[in-house]
C-alpha cells in the first residue's frame, strides 16, 4: 500500500511538472471591492491547473509542489504571468489596475526572488506598484532578520506587500511595526463569525484599528453576505474580497466585470460623505474634483471663507479642505472659526504658498487636522481624506450629541 501511494505521488508529481511545460497552468482572478466608493479595486490572482475539461483546485496540488520543489519555478511563473496579464491590460487601454499573487516559505527562501520579481516587471514594462506580493505570518516569522531585510529589497522595487490571513499565525505585533508591509489581509475565519460572536467582532475591529494606526490598507477576506459587508463599513474596513463581490474567475470574466462597473451590495450611489473644497482658484478646484471623482463624495465649492461658512452653516459636512492665502479670512483663520462654529467637521489646509507661522499656530491650536502642500501626491492626498472620514466618524459615534 505504500508503495502504492509513493507510486501515485510521483506520479502527480510528473504530471504537475509537465504541467508546466504543457501551459496547462492558469489564472483565475478575483476581484476585491473599494469599501468606500463600491468599485473593483483590484484582484488576487489564483492559480488553477486545466487537465483537460478539468480544472484542478489548488488544494488538491499547491501541497504536491510545496514537498515538491516545483512551487518554485511554478511561483515563478505565477509572477511572470501576472506581469503579462497587467501588460496586456493597460495596452487594451484599461485603468491601472492593482495584481496580487501569492508567495510560498519556499519561493521566499529560495534566494532568487528579488530577480524574479524584477526581471518579470522589466520584461513586460510593469509599473511595480501595481504587483502586490502576497505573504503569510508563519513565513515571515520563519526568520524575521533575513526576512526583513529581502522585504526592503523587495520595497525597494517598488512593489507593494500584504501580510495574508492576519491573525491565524503568529501575530508578533513588535515586528510587524518592523516588516515593510503595506496591507493587512483579514482571515476569513474571522469575518465569517464576526456578525454574530461579539469576541471575534472585537478582534476585526481591533485589527482594522491597529492596521490603520499603523497606516496600513486593511482587506477583509472571505466576505459572503451583506451583512458581513455592512459591519466591515461601519469598522472602517478599506476594501473586501469574497463570493459576495466575485468568485475566482477566467480573465475574460474578470475584464467583463470591470467593464461592467459593477459595485458593491449596498455601495451608495450619490455621496454618503459631504467634502467642501474652499480656494480662490478655480483651476486647483477642477483639479481637486478630477482626483476625486471616483471616490463617491458629495463636493461642495467655495471661493472664498465667508462663501465656505455659509455652506457650512446649510450642509452638514464632514471634512473641509481649504488654501491658505485667501481673499479676506486666510485658511487657518477660516479653519479656527470652523472649529469653533464646527467643531465636528475635520480640517485640512492645501495650499502652495502657506504663511508656516500661522499654519503652525493652527495645528498647535487644533484648528487644523492635517497639512499639504501644492502640488499634492493624489494616491497619498485621497488616503488621508478617507483617512480624515474615518475619524470624523469615530468622533461623531463618540459625541454622538455633538450639534
């Protein structure tokens, strides 16, 4: 019998080499939803084993190639693929678009992964921000030295990193505060229990708090039901990923599910959050409303403060981001009678041409939430505005007789 079963696994395992060889290897992707404006924020690619008319899950051969060695080469493969995939896509004209795939202890540890990643981003000219690489606990706790030291190598690339099925390993809080890890990935365990055992909805809430204390993403996996769904957005959960939105799906179904702009259960379809954008010049107010077209906010205009204070006295707004020099009231003169008029309302001062002096004497003052400067970073200006929502919200919850 045993030599039956050592018989049958070399055997598979000749099959899932040739497998290789043959393209008979894919990718499935499945798609992860933007919890704050419901559309696809990017996917997971999946590897899957076309035998045939039949497709192998990964279950059933990821463990074969992991005692193997082929999880090497196939891994590999895997990041070469998903750099082709992303190629093929921004050609056909498509929005940039965010990749993530999976690495194993072994690939991590097998010493060639730097060249690997950075030989597949320079031959199909990928921009490394759109490669995410997936990794687990127990793999970077394997070795925490070495392993963070390959994970600035791998920074250093440009890639993003994800810490995948967070708080199912070992959960070492001190390094994680060390690893440069841009995301956290809730386990699904959690999120699958979370709506009905108070512990375990402590625990996400924890996480998703931590993480963004910690300025990292927080994607929630395995996420099956609205009312998973409706829980994560009110922790302030950044993004989900699980048959609810999508199951792992051949290319050509994934690109009909972008072009379908398909959004999630329940994502709002006018603004459930009021942003006022005050500033003197209505070139940097287009271009405000430009950058953030696509996050779902209701944006209000104003030239000026006194225009600024009268929207504020008619809409309940949540955030307001103002220039600094101005016509009359300057910006952190405005943001100190917000905060005294307003005190609910998170402020935020943009400006080019900042008087430092009295933006300081704002900040120290508590008028002013956080500061930027023109030109602005977009990706880096629309988190800290989700950033600024986020804890508006906590506040209110808070206070919640606050006028």
């Amino acid at each position: 019998m045993c030599r039956m079963s050592v018989l049958f696994r070399l055997e598979q395992e000749s099959a899932l080499r040739h497998a290789l060889e043959r393209d008979e290897l894919e990718l499935y992707f499945q798609a992860q939803g933007d919890l704050h404006n419901g559309r696809v924020s990017g996917a997971e690619a999946l590897l899957r084993w076309r035998r045939g008319d039949t497709v192998v899950p990964p279950s059933e051969f990821i463990p074969l190639a992991e005692k193997s060695g082929l999880i090497v080469p196939i891994g590999a493969w895997v990041i070469d693929t998903a750099c082709a995939h992303l190629r093929a896509w921004a050609d056909q004209g498509l929005a940039e678009t965010r990749l993530a795939v999976n690495v194993s202890a072994r690939q991590f540890f097998a010493g060639d992964l730097e060249s690997v990643v950075s030989e597949a981003l320079a031959r199909h000219g990928v921009k490394p921000s759109c490669l995410e690489l997936e990794l687990t606990e127990s793999l970077l706790m394997h070795d925490p030295e070495a392993t963070t030291a390959l994970l600035h190598r791998l920074k250093d690339l440009g890639v993003s990193l994800s810490l995948d099925d967070f708080g199912t390993g070992y959960s070492c809080f001190a390094y994680l505060s060390r690893f440069p890890i841009d995301t956290l990935k809730i386990d699904q365990s959690f999120v699958r229990d979370m709506v009905t055992q108070a512990n375990t909805a402590s625990i996400v809430a924890a996480i998703i708090g931590l993480a963004h204390r910690l300025n990292l993403h927080v994607v929630a996996e395995g996420v099956e039901n609205e009312a998973q769904l409706a829980y994560l957005r009110r922790l302030g959960c950044d993004e989900i990923q699980g048959y609810l939105f999508s199951r792992p799906v051949p290319e050509a179904d994934y690109l009909a599910l972008l072009a379908s702009d398909t959004t999630l259960p329940g994502a709002p379809q006018t603004a459930a959050h009021t942003l006022l954008l005050v500033d003197d010049e209505p070139g940097i107010l287009s271009a405000l409303r430009r950058m953030l077209r696509q996050e779902g906010y209701r944006i209000l205009i104003a030239n000026n403060a006194l225009e600024g204070l009268e929207l504020l006295a008619r809409e309940a707004v949540q955030v307001v981001i103002s220039d600094q020099r101005m016509p009359g009231l300057s910006g952190s003169e405005f943001l100190a009678r917000v905060k005294d008029m307003h005190p609910d309302c998170l402020r935020i001062i943009l400006s080019g041409q900042a008087d430092m002096a009295s933006v300081l004497d704002a900040i120290n003052n508590g008028a002013v939430y956080k500061f930027f400067t023109k030109p602005w970073d977009d990706a880096q200006l629309r988190e800290r505005i989700r950033e600024a929502f986020r804890v508006q919200a906590a506040l209110a919850l808070a206070n919640p007789l606050q006028p």
